[in-house]
C-alpha cells in the first residue's frame, strides 16, 4: 500500500481513533489512521453531540482535561465546541431522587449541581411538561458537531505528517511471533511499530487475529430530530436512567436473535433532547443489543417519539426531518477498553467508550500516547485495561 514508515497505526477514523492518533501526533509521532468508511462514519458520527460529564467515577474524572483540550484545540476546522446548559429531568418522585444521586456523583468530579423545583424548571424551560417533578442542573456541560469534531483531530494528524486515509478496510493483522507488526488492508500490507484497534465493536474480531478476545459488543441508539421549534429549548436535556453508564451488556443469544419484534420491545428507551444552533432538536435515546451494521428495528423511534411527547409536548406539532441509529461500542463493565493487548506485543486496543466517546477520546487517548511512547501506564488507565476480563 505504501513505502512511508509510520510509527503507529489507528484502525478507525471515529472520535477513540481520531484522540489517541491526534495526541500521538501532538508528541511527534508518524501516525496513520485508516477508516474503511468516512471519519465519523459510525456511532461517532450519528450521536447528539453532547459532552456530557459521566457519574462514573473513572470517567467522569477526565470530564475536565478533555473540555480543556477541545478549548485550546488548534485548527482550521470549526467543530461548533460551546458551553451548554444540561438538565437531568425528573417525571416523578423516584427520577427526582435518581436524578439528585446522579448530580451528587457529578458534583464529586468537579461538575456542580443544583436542584430545582418545578417552579424553577418551568422558569428555566417553559415549554416542558407542567407536571414534571423537577431537575438537576449541572454546571462545565458543553456541545460540539460530532463529525467536524474527528475531522479536526484528523486535521491536526495531517498537520503534523500523518495520514488519514478513508475507504481503506483493514482485513487483518500483520503477525511476527508474538509481536503485531501492521496491518492487512485491501490495496496491501502496511508496517509499523504499534497498531491502535479503534474500529468500536468490530474491535473484537480483529484482535481476535493475535489470540486476543476484547469483550466489545454494539449497542445500537437511535435519534430523531425534527424541523426548528416555534420557541427553542436552551438546555440539554435527559431523564438519570442509565446511572452507571451502558453496562452489562451481552450478546443476544440465538432465540433471542429469533424474534426481531421482541427484541425491539425490549429497548432501553429514555427521554433526551439536545437544541442545535439551527433551532432544530435531536431526540433520543435508546440502547438495545446490535449484531448488524443494518438500520435494525425502527419501531424504536416510536417510543422515543412518546418519550419526548411525555416531557415536550409543545413539539407534538414540529416536523420529523429525519431518524437514524448507530452502534455504540459496551463492554460488560460499562467501562472503555483501552490499554495494551494482552499476550500481543505492539498491539494496542480503544474500544467501549458506549455513551461517553465524545468527553473521553481526547483525555483517553493521551494515556494511551504516553504508554505506546513512554511505557508508562498512568493510573487513570489501569481502570480500562484490556486484561481485566
């Protein structure tokens, strides 16, 4: 494919693989990311775009640096990064109590909350629901363009004498012994020191090439969004469901796989509401397990739909634009799979990000450019370490 040396290479162009290749670049490393699809082409590209801090104490303690990094980023791209107001809404009672738990484990990160009565929330957001219990306001939220986002960090690895090349599939691993040497592509074999396992949740079945088994599945999220609001919303919304992140996630077994309709009922389905700039607003969300690239079951987008009804009804009258879902990488933990591989020399692995690729990549993927380049495996990453499992 090529005769250029790279130090490392990244398979996959979505927001883990963009990270750690722009922070290799940033310590002066050759670096070359391959994508068999655009940047952003998966899950990284069709989420809302929120950089929202997690309750998971792992993770929610690298909220800050990454929000410092997407600040200072340097690049010609305009990747829309701004503060956004964030609400954990609550219907009842129990989601209010869930919803201060949630703000209590955020406030511990360094991201304060506040509660707020109803009255309160109606002031804030007056096209709510008037029957709501409440909210959690929580300060350092911010939004960005997801997919201007990975192309900024592919900006900055061109800038500093990397490549980025999409619509290149990686087919395999280069294997010497018990060291990974490159990778196999569909126009030839490239070399290099270290090769990074960023594709979500095909991760698994390249790694597997090495003798290695990294536990990543998809969760499959869908979103809807609609024409601009009569009256714009000013906050990020979202109901405190999924406390802990997307965790204990399995494969569906086989009779389970049977019966698609059921499958779909079974969803994971809660209220979310991130306003653009445009006026217009993206609703979601849902988790159900996915084993496919296809759309998978759009009945999803129904429940979503009554969801947002629930706590906006004023945009029962808005226009739908247009719906689609991704495949959102999980582990059974519900914590990111990034470190070495185990038992594969020079193979290096940045997967399971679920719902927190966004706020994670930068920070995540500057551990991982200080333990490919330093040997050095700083505490925040042992938490993530591939051989846990």
């Amino acid at each position: 494919m090529s005769s250029v040396n790279y130090d490392v290479i990244v398979v996959g162009g979505g927001i883990a693989g963009c990270g750690c290749a722009a922070r290799l670049a940033d310590r002066g490393k050759r670096v070359l990311v391959l994508d068999r699809g655009p940047l952003a082409g998966g899950a990284s590209g069709r989420n809302q775009g929120g950089l929202l801090p997690s309750p998971v104490p792992e993770c929610g303690s690298l909220f800050a640096e990454s929000m410092a990094y997407y600040r200072e980023l340097d690049t010609d791209v305009s990747f829309q990064f701004r503060p956004h107001g964030y609400l954990l809404v609550a219907a009842d009672a129990e989601e209010m109590s869930r919803a201060r738990d949630h703000g209590k484990a955020l406030s511990v990160a360094g991201c304060p909350s506040t509660d707020l009565g109803p009255a309160d929330l109606r002031a804030l957001e007056p096209d709510l629901a008037p029957d709501l219990a409440g909210a959690v306001a929580i300060d350092g939220a911010h939004a960005v363009h997801p997919v201007l986002t990975a192309v900024a960090l592919g900006a900055v690895v061109r800038r500093a004498g990397g490549d980025v090349r999409t619509g290149v599939g990686v087919r395999g691993l280069k294997v010497s012994g018990s060291r990974v040497t490159g990778v196999l592509t569909d126009t030839g074999v490239v070399s290099a020191g270290a090769v990074v396992l960023a594709a979500g949740p095909w991760t698994r079945s390249l790694a597997l090439q090495a003798g290695v088994d990294v536990p990543v599945s998809g969760s499959r999220g869908w979103l809807v969004r609609t024409a601009p609001a009569a009256r714009s919303f000013r906050h990020t919304m979202m109901q405190s469901t999924w406390h802990g992140g997307l965790s204990g996630h399995t494969l569906p077994t086989l009779a389970q796989y049977a019966d698609p309709d059921a499958h779909a009922a079974n969803a994971k389905v809660i209220f979310s509401l991130q306003p653009l700039p445009t006026g217009e607003v993206v609703l979601g969300s849902s988790s159900s397990n996915a084993i496919q690239i296809g759309p998978g079951h759009g009945a999803v987008t129904g429940a979503i739909s009554r969801a947002a009804l629930r706590f906006a009804p004023t945009l029962g009258e808005v226009p739908v634009r247009s719906a689609w879902s991704g495949v959102r990488p999980v582990t059974p933990d519900g914590l990111p799979i990034a470190g070495p591989a185990p038992g594969a020399d020079g193979l290096w692995i940045a997967t399971g990000y679920g719902i927190d690729g966004m706020p994670l990549a930068p920070v995540v993927g500057r551990l991982l450019a200080t333990a490919i380049i330093d040997g050095a495996i700083e505490p925040a990453l042992r938490p993530f370490d591939p051989g846990r499992f």
